[in-house]
C-alpha cells in the first residue's frame, strides 16, 4: 500500500470520526507513516449515527 500511495497519492480518503477515531483507512494511516508523509487526505465525517459507522468496517 505504500508504494501505491508513493506512486499515485491517496485516491481514497482516511475518514474519521467526530471522537477523532478511524472509521476506516487504517492500512493508508500506517502507510502515510511509513513513508513519512507529513499530510495525509482525511474525510472528516462527524455526521454519521453509529449504525452508518459499523457499516463502514
């Protein structure tokens, strides 16, 4: 994945939720670090109800 990133940037974003957790993107996370990359694309979803956040996993 983290070639992929270096090559192509980040098509999908990293989205968190309103509690600052990760809803999804955890693999880029750990990719964007691995390469040291100091901004990384986040999708800020404060508005999902719970259930629409479990169907994102």
């Amino acid at each position: 994945m983290a070639s992929s990133i270096a090559e192509f940037g980040f098509t999908n974003p990293i989205l968190v939720g309103a509690d600052n957790d990760i809803i999804a993107g955890r693999g880029r996370l750990l990719a964007a670090k691995k390469l040291e990359l100091k901004d990384s694309f986040l999708d800020l979803d404060m508005l999902l109800c719970p259930m629409r956040r479990l169907a994102n996993f």
